[in-house]
C-alpha cells in the first residue's frame, strides 16, 4: 500500500457505511430477485459476512440510496450477484465512518494520491494534532489562526476525498481556529507510508521515506506545507525553526533534491533553523507557480505574496537611489514603523533599511520608540 497512488473503497480497514445511486441499489434488487427470488435466500449467504438482523437488512437494502448501509453487506452481496467491485465504486454517492457524524459527499473513488496529499502530512506534522481517544480511530484536527490557510486546508481535504459534510462550520466560525479531517480521511495519512502518531509528534516526526522517491511535485508540495506552518519569510531568505534536528535535516535533503541553496544553523534554546537562501529563491517561486496552476489549494498566500515582493525587487536594475534616508524620515514623521514596515513602503531590502535606520539612530535622528509583536522595534524620530 505505501507505494500505490490509487487507493479502492474496499481497501478500508474501519468500518465504514455508504449511500449508493437509486438505479444501481434498483439493479441489485433486481438481480436478487432474479436469482433467489427473495431476499431471505440471499441473507442466508450473508450471514457468514454479517450479523446484521434480517428485518435491518431489509430496510437498509431498500433505502441505501437515502440512508446508510454497511459498506461490507453491499460488498458481500456483490460478490454473490457477481457485480464488480469497481462498478460499486462508480455508484457510491457518499461514505463516512460508522459512528461519524462527518461524511463525504461526491466522493473521489479512487482516491489519489497527489501532491496535495503530500502537503496535508506536512500540515499534520507542522500545525496538525492527532486526537487519540479511548475505544476511537486516530484522526487529526489542524490548527491554524490565518482564515485563508484553514480554507485551503479544507479545501485540500476536498480535493482529495470529495466534498465533506461537517456537523459544524469550521470556515465561517471565526471563533474556531481548529478544523478536523475527517476519520476516514485520516486513516490514509497513516496507512499510505506506513505511519503512526509518533510520525506527526513534533519532537519524533520525520519526512516519510518513499516521499524523496517521488517526483519534484510531491516534495515541493511538502515544503510549501511545511514553510506554511513553520516558515518565516525575512526579507530575502525562508526561514523554518524546529527543535527536530533530523526533520530540519530532512528538509535540508528537500531542498538539495529541489536544487535549491539551503543551510542549517543552530539556534538558541535547542532550535535548529533551516535557511532557504535568495540564490535560488526565485526558482522555487517559479516552481511554486508551475505547481500552484494545477493545485489551487497549496497558495502560500501572504507568503508567497512576500516572496513575490522579493522576486521582483530582486529583478530591478541594480543602482543606487539616493535621498532614501531623507525618505525614511518622511516616513516616520507622522508614525512609528519597523524596519519590515519601511522596506515594503520604500520598496527595499530589509537589510537596506536596517542599515539606513541604524545610521539615523547614529546621526541622533531616529530611535527606537517601542517594541512590537515578535520582539520587533519601532522606530520613531527623536
């Protein structure tokens, strides 16, 4: 299972119930009707498969296009009618897991494994939690503040299992910050590369072993997810800070497969940092824009939109422009700006600006007026 890339509605393990078209559920009444002319001849076989009640089977036999049925009873009667597997697939309107209360509506059968299922294991290790109760399949909720990302992640869900029915409305609840996949989704980012809880543990996960056997859209997929949740975009470089040595190492490894310049340094406190370096940034953005046309879902949003910024300063014709310290004065008359808020308004390296600032402070012009969200200072005229 680890190496396929199409994954069968009878490739289940858990126990999952379905809801079938009218005309094929019409057709295997039909057939049983044809051949045993009741159903009570045809239960008899299936008592060997289930011990569903006769009189549940009836009922659930009759209204399987309206309500759900046991995906291992309609299984079991295909077998007997000599009806194949795939045919059942085509006409499966929706599935859940047995005790669930979201289903998946539309559903993609087979499942694929794209990219885009890449980048989910990536959300599940960087912002994603595997929820693990008693006497329950393990499935996973992933956290995420920006509205955009938790969107897209849904809508990565979607695109790879078909349309989800959630008993709440994780998008349009702004006060829910958590989204959950579903059980039966979840149950393939287990079970494709052979996984476990302790594979999505921040301090334990790593990048799965077959993943760098795949090709260049796979892994870019995992590192866009990856820069999503643990990515910082500074300036001209993407930085990605864990504690784990071996999946920053791995992600090192990424970017060499991806020919992209990275480096590894040791942080404070047990961080180690991963630096995707300017060289050959504008080669992933040009990746990332080849791999966003096919999947929409993986936008870096506001991150992409900051390394888009960098691509283009990084295009301009280099000269240089005078009288930008007269403009970071003109700037700070009226407010207090970071050093990341006056490169974006003058349109210049953060570098560039810190350096201006820094020889303003120098000149007793500037100085720092207050400090900001993630230990950033705001500088004001003095």
């Amino acid at each position: 299972m680890k190496n396929s890339y199409i994954v069968n509605i009878w490739e289940f393990e858990g126990k999952i119930n379905i809801k079938l078209e009218k005309a094929f559920l019409l057709l295997i009444n039909k057939k049983i009707s044809e051949k045993y002319k009741n159903k009570k001849k045809i239960y008899k076989k299936l008592l060997k498969y289930t011990n569903c009640p006769f009189s549940t089977f009836c009922v659930k036999l009759k209204k399987a296009h309206k309500s759900f049925i046991d995906l291992e009873i309609i299984l079991s009667l295909c077998k007997i009618l000599n009806i194949s597997n795939k045919q059942l697939q085509k006409n499966i309107i929706a599935y859940k897991s047995r005790k669930g209360k979201n289903m998946i509506i539309n559903p993609k059968l087979p499942i694929k494994i794209t990219p885009v299922f890449d980048m989910l294991i990536a959300h599940h290790i960087g912002d994603g939690t595997v929820i693990n109760g008693k006497n329950r399949t393990p499935y996973f909720g992933y956290r995420q503040f920006n509205k955009k990302y938790r969107f897209l992640y849904l809508k990565k869900i979607e695109s790879i299992f078909g349309n989800v029915i959630y008993k709440k409305d994780y998008i349009q609840n702004d006060k829910t910050t958590k989204i959950y996949s579903p059980v039966t989704c979840s149950e393939w980012f287990f079970k494709i590369y052979n996984l476990n809880t302790n594979s999505f543990k921040s301090e334990t996960a790593r990048i799965p072993i077959a993943l760098f056997n795949k090709n260049w859209k796979h892994k870019l997929a995992f590192l866009i997810g990856i820069i999503i949740d643990e990515g910082h975009i500074d300036s001209d470089l993407i930085i990605i800070r864990l504690k784990n040595k071996e999946l920053i190492t791995d992600l090192h490894n990424l970017c060499n497969d991806l020919n992209y310049i990275s480096t590894i340094k040791p942080g404070k406190e047990g961080i180690f940092c991963l630096y995707i370096l300017s060289k050959r940034l504008g080669k992933f953005y040009a990746d990332y824009c080849n791999l966003l046309k096919e999947y929409p879902e993986i936008d870096l949003g506001f991150k992409g939109d900051k390394i888009k910024q960098f691509i283009k300063r990084q295009n301009k014709p280099k000269r240089y422009i005078k009288g930008n310290k007269e403009k970071i004065l003109y700037e700070l008359k009226n407010t207090n700006l970071t050093v990341n808020e006056l490169s974006e308004k003058l349109k210049m390296t953060r570098q560039g600006a810190r350096y201006l600032v820094n020889k303003l402070i120098k000149e007793n012009l500037v100085e720092i007026k207050s400090i900001t969200k993630f230990a950033n200072n705001q500088y004001g005229l003095k």
